[in-house]
C-alpha cells in the first residue's frame, strides 16, 4: 500500500497538489478490494469498471459507490480487521467497519496533522466533559471510540461522561455534568467539551433558563461531533449555538471546533475558523444530482459521495451516505485553506429529522441519541 501511505504522509493536510497521488492510491485500493472480496468484485465486474479506469481525478467518479445502506445489512471483508468499529444504531441496523493496522496508522496521522493544524495540541492539562457514551465493552460505536481520542491532544486531569451504561443501556446524566460545572467554575485549568452538538446544547439551555452562568478558563474549547442531523437541521441553531456559548461559558465562536465524519467514511473533516468543512487531501467529494447520479459542478445540492483510500478491511472506498449536500469553492471561505469545502444540507429522509425542541423533549424522558 504505498501509494496510500504516500498520500497520507503529504505534509499540509489540505495540500492541493495530491490529485495524482490519489488517483494512484484509489487504484491500488480498488484492486486490493477486487482481489480480496468476491461481493465487490461482482459489483465492479457488473459495472465494467476496472483498475486501469483511473487515470485522472475526475475518473474517480467511476468507482462503484456503495450505499451506507450496504454496511448497515452486510458484512462485506477485504481483510482481516485489527478493530472493528460500528455507526450508532438501533436493533442491528448499523453499519461494521474493519480497520487493519496501515489503515489505522493512516488514521492516526491524518488526525494529528489536522489538530495540530486547528490548534488542538496543548501541554495544558485540562477537564474533560464528554457530551457522549462512557466507553463500554458492548460499545464499539466510532462516536465513542474518536470521542476518546479528542481527549488525548491536551492532558487529561479529568473526564466525566454524560451518558453512562446502566442496567444494559446508556442515559444522560445532566446533573452530574452540571455539578462537575459548577466545581470547575473559575477553575485553574480550562475545559475542554467534546461530543454531541444536541447534549452541548440542551445543557447550555438548561444553564441558561436557570440563569447559570460559569466563568471557563481561557483556552477552554467546546469540541462537537457525531452530527447535528438528529436534532437540530437549522444551520440557524448553530448561530444560536455560539450566542448561548459565549453567554454561559464565555467561550467564543473561535474556540468551538466542529468534527464531521462517518464510520463508512473515517476521515477527519474538522471545521476552518470559518466553521466550514473543507476537503481534506486523504478524501474527494462527488456531488451526485439525486435523480441521474451523475456528478453535479460545485455549487450544485445533490447526493453527497464520499471517496477515501484509507481502508483495506472494508471496501469503503467509495460510498453513497444519505446526505444531502454542495460542495462550495475555497475562495467562498476565505480562510486560507485552498480546498473546496462540504455543506451538508439535511438528509434525504427528513422523517429522522426532529427539531431542536422535540429533540430536547426526547432527552429528558431519558432517551438517548443514535
Ligand atoms: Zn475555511
């Protein structure tokens, strides 16, 4: 896998000149797929394409585009896997992705430049408070497993969990968060959040409507992944996001961060100062029209498809998720990152869509998110 490997070494995390190092390292692992899972070669042999359909960038667009769908019914293996990690989901319906050791090292790399370019790296201890799972042996979802990892870029001196497993199932523990708060209220050492944007904000809603207001150290930082999609579709709640930030915390727009990425997908999207995802060497982005799945220029809504040739346990080369989304140019943002970058829209079956309000109302009946 050396063309992976040289594709994931490349200095800038956002370098724009890796065109020709992807192409290469997408046929290296379309031929690995096509050698080693019978299921993936059927596909690729019925679509005609084959390892030398890739010559340029745009060829890309020929690989087959699994459906997230796909992982979520199948179990499809290139490779035996070093770990496994599952999306969330309910009652088997979630997708199981192996990772082998060149792809987790990959992984592992693509992560420490991206933070460390985002600024994430930092010899000052910190409080963690994890707005997601404590880790569990039952639990193998990635939410849990990178919600972890964000807590390894500063020294821990502690880390409290919002959602604790309990009797065979996890539930919020708002109390205890907010508790462990108001301990840490003009503390010595700042706090770092990390976990689902719909709990950080439930609780910030919680502390605003009992006008509890909590001085953080400066250099305290709000980490969010795992998606809003669930709760909050509105790019209008993020704004609202940041204004409740700053008032209950005192943590500025600069100092939340915003994580996006799949387990079909591993790649570290971490948002610009902008708070816009741009594209990261390791990864392209097609923008399919939703009727014809032809590609569609930036600018253009359409089927978000997203091609990485990180893994050889899984052929998640390239797959189809269920967003919606455009891809927008660099010079939209203006933060200097010259990579063009993701906006997802919403999702293509709005019925998983709930709002904020109905969100809330589901969390504090002791539900939990998926
Ligand atoms: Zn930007």
């Amino acid at each position: 896998m050396k063309y992976r490997r040289r594709l994931f070494f490349v200095k800038n995390p956002y370098d724009t000149q890796t065109d020709s190092a992807f192409v290469r390292a997408v046929r290296e692992n379309f031929s690995y797929h096509c050698a080693h899972c019978l299921e993936y070669h059927t596909i690729a042999a019925q679509l005609g394409v084959r390892a030398d359909s890739f010559h340029a960038i745009q060829d890309i667009a020929r690989l087959p585009c699994l459906p997230t769908l796909l992982f979520k019914r199948h179990r499809l293996r290139s490779a035996p896997a070093l770990i496994r990690a599952t999306s969330s989901g309910t009652s088997g319906n979630y997708s199981e992705i192996g990772f082998d050791i060149g792809g987790l090292l990959c992984a592992l790399v693509m992560s420490c430049k991206i933070m460390y370019r985002r600024g994430l790296f930092s010899p000052v201890p910190c409080h963690y408070l994890i707005m997601g799972y404590k880790p569990h042996r039952s639990n193998r979802t990635a939410v849990t497993k990178t919600a972890f990892g964000a807590t390894l870029f500063a020294p821990a001196l502690s880390r409290r969990y919002i959602l604790k497993y309990q009797d065979g199932a996890y539930s919020p523990d708002f109390e205890g968060i907010l508790s462990a708060l108001k301990k840490l209220d003009s503390a010595f050492f700042p706090v770092r959040f990390m976990g689902f944007p719909s709990y950080t904000f439930f609780l910030m809603q919680m502390m605003e409507e009992q006008g509890l207001h909590i001085r953080l150290k400066k250099g305290s930082k709000i980490m969010l992944g795992g998606g809003w999609k669930q709760f909050c579709a509105e790019q209008a709640d993020k704004e609202s996001f940041y204004r409740l930030a700053k008032k209950v915390f005192g943590i500025g727009d600069q100092d939340i961060i915003e994580f996006f990425g799949a387990v079909e997908h591993p790649i570290l999207y971490c948002d610009c100062p902008n708070h816009h995802f741009h594209v990261p060497a390791y990864s392209r982005v097609v923008i399919r029209d939703v009727d014809t799945l032809q590609p569609v220029p930036e600018g253009t809504v359409g089927l978000v498809n997203l091609i990485t040739p990180m893994v050889c346990a899984t052929p998640v080369l390239s797959v189809m998720t269920d967003d919606l989304g455009v891809l927008h140019p660099s010079s939209s943002c203006g933060c200097g990152i010259q990579t063009p970058f993701l906006e997802i829209i919403g999702r293509v079956a709005p019925s998983e869509i709930k709002t904020c309000a109905a969100g809330a109302a589901d969390l504090l009946k002791g539900g939990s998110v998926q």
